[in-house]
C-alpha cells in the first residue's frame, strides 16, 4: 500500500520440524534490546547486520549510517545528493562494502553501492519506468543479488545482479505467475524478499484477496507461487519473511494500521515455502510485526518486531513471546561465534543491539 511504502503442513511437516528445529530447552534465555543513539531523527526501515560490531541502516531523508564499535558512535555515509530519497533495504557484504535501495514511483525506486565503507558511492541502478516501484532486494551472495518490485502490466518485476550490485538487468516477466488484483509487496523492513542457498529467493505479498509467497530456484528467472493462510488486505498481508537454510521458514505481518492487532499474522513453513500453517492466534506475535530474522547462535529461535513491539520464538516460529513493547520496523542477525549479533532499527533514529 502507497501509504506504508512512501510514509511506509501436515503431520508430517510437524515430525520434521520438530526433528531438524527443536525447540528451546527448559531455562530459555532472557532477551532485552540495548539502544544505541544514532543522534538522527530519521526513520530506519532499511537494516544490515554485519557482526556484533558492525552494522548499516538507511532511512527516510537520504540517510546511510554506519557503526563500526557496536553501536557506540555511528557514521553518516549518506550518499550525496539523496536527501530526497527513502532508503528502505540495505544489504552490507562487510564494514566497507554496502548497497542501498531506494523506494518509490519511478526514478525515485534506485540503488548505490559503495566499497569503501561510504566515502564514496556509485549509482548503479535507476528505474526509469514510471509504473514500477521498487520494494526492498536480497543477495545469495557476494555477486548474485534480486531486487522486487510491485506488478506492472500485472506481474511483479525482478531486476538481478550477478557483480554484486555494480549493474542490474530487469528480468524477462515470462516466469512470474500472475499477479492478484490489488497485490502488491509491503517496503517495510527490507524483508519482503529474502535470498537461501544456491540462487534460491523468496518473496511475500498483500493487498489481493490472500497473501500469497513466491519461490524461485534459478535466480530469478521461473517462480512458482503459493496461497498463505494469513490475513490479506488494503493495508495488510505478510510484511516479512525469514528462513532457516532452504526448508523452514517464518512468514509475520498482519495491518499495519491496527498495530496491536494480530489476526492471522504468522504462519510457518518446513518445505521450502511450498505450503504454508498458521500459527495459532494465542501462540502468534501479540500484534502487526514488519520485520523477523533468525537469529546466528540458535537453530530455532527467531526475533520480530514491529511498532507495537519484539517477541521471540524459540521453536522455529510455532509459538511466540513479547519480550519488548517499544517500537521497531527492522531487524536483522549476522556474524559467528562471539562476533554473532541482532540489531533493530525504526522511528525517530532508533537502533537497538540485541543482548541475550
């Protein structure tokens, strides 16, 4: 909906899940976020977890920061000349190399890189048809990257990268399914499209009559699509997905203008996206969640958040706790070993490192 994106399995799954994503043991840790002032008062929907230590956000007003020490002091590496611009999705390969989306109508949906940690950036994809919309953009790695946008002439549009980022070519629409009447994707918290292994990517979608997840295994080029069992709506429908490998995954959302509600706001899936459960509502984040991620340093436990607050799920998405009521649009996990770390980001400069 333009209102966000501009101001805004069977019994047999079940056994699997529960084999390959166990859940938490008895004396679950305790999660809290510890804020890290940014001393912007731009909103931060755009988020990219390098280590513990290491972190990129983009927001409204043009602006890129970056911290290298935990969040104790944060950079601004605002490209130049993008005051006017809302940068929704970044996707950071280190503390040096970083690419940034833009959304909205036409040329204002576009996409920086930078290698040398911000000093400088080199605009490397401008749209230039006045019907698409870019919405966020995930790479598989260093070089193969997808980027989303909402239908035009009635299929969502993929624009890809194979150099990592440098240069982007829009995809041929053959191999994209349909789109619903009134379906487009929520530019949220850069998590309406999600990269897996080898050139595996997802994507989620609202507004139709069903939401509904597509799925690709060639980069881009085919999709197949499923119906979800969540809510869908003018202002709602999955505003994120995360996935654990190839085969087991999260899908939250809900509507975003009844923040607090939770109908039909989470689903899981143990087969690649194939098929989609609903997570039942006393089990379900405790209201409209943007954002979710896996965290690094547990097989089933994943955070979400949105602006009414944070919960945590330590079996892979069946059943959910709020741990924080404050709001967050974003998060996202990196890193290994001890280097490993979640952060949030979201209104008024917000950004919080999680501690656990």
């Amino acid at each position: 909906m333009r209102i966000l994106r501009v101001a805004a399995v069977a019994a047999g799954g079940l056994l699997l899940m529960s084999q390959l994503v166990p859940a938490q043991a008895s004396g679950t840790p305790s999660y809290h976020w510890k804020a890290t002032p940014t001393g912007s008062t731009s909103q931060f929907r755009g988020l990219a977890a390098v280590s513990k230590d290491v972190a990129w956000i983009g927001g409204s007003a043009g602006q890129v920061l970056r911290t290298l020490d935990g969040g104790k002091h944060w950079q601004n590496v605002s490209p130049p000349g993008a005051g006017e611009l809302e940068f929704r999705d970044v996707e950071a390969f280190d503390a040096k190399r970083a690419v940034v989306l833009s959304i909205g109508n036409g040329e204002d949906s576009r996409i920086y890189r930078t290698v040398d940690g911000g000093k400088s950036w080199t605009e490397t994809f401008r749209n230039t048809d006045a019907a698409a919309f870019y919405d966020c953009f995930a790479f598989n790695d260093n070089r193969h990257g997808l980027a989303l946008s909402d239908p035009v002439d009635g299929k969502f549009r993929i624009a890809a990268t194979s150099d990592g980022g440098k240069s982007w070519k829009v995809q041929p629409s053959a191999g994209m399914p349909a789109a619903l009447t009134g379906e487009f994707a929520f530019a949220a918290s850069g998590t309406c499209l999600v990269a897996g292994p080898g050139r595996t990517a997802w994507f989620a979608s609202g507004g139709g009559d069903r939401p509904r997840v597509f799925r690709t295994v060639d980069g881009g080029r085919h999709w197949k699509v499923t119906d979800s069992p969540m809510a869908s709506g003018a202002a709602a429908g999955i505003f994120s997905l995360a996935f654990r490998g190839g085969l087991f995954g999260v899908a939250v959302g809900g509507d975003f203008e009844k923040p607090t509600e939770a109908t039909k706001a989470a689903s899981v899936t143990y087969d690649g996206g194939r098929s989609w459960k609903l997570v039942p509502a006393d089990k379900a984040p405790k209201g409209y969640r943007s954002g979710s991620h896996f965290v690094p340093w547990s097989l089933s436990t994943v955070i979400a958040v949105g602006p009414s607050g944070s919960d945590v799920s330590f079996d892979g998405g069946r059943s959910w706790k709020q741990f924080y009521d404050g709001s967050f649009d974003s998060v996202e996990c990196a890193g290994h070993g001890s280097q490993a770390g979640c952060w949030a980001s979201g209104a008024k400069g917000a950004v919080a490192r999680l501690v656990h």
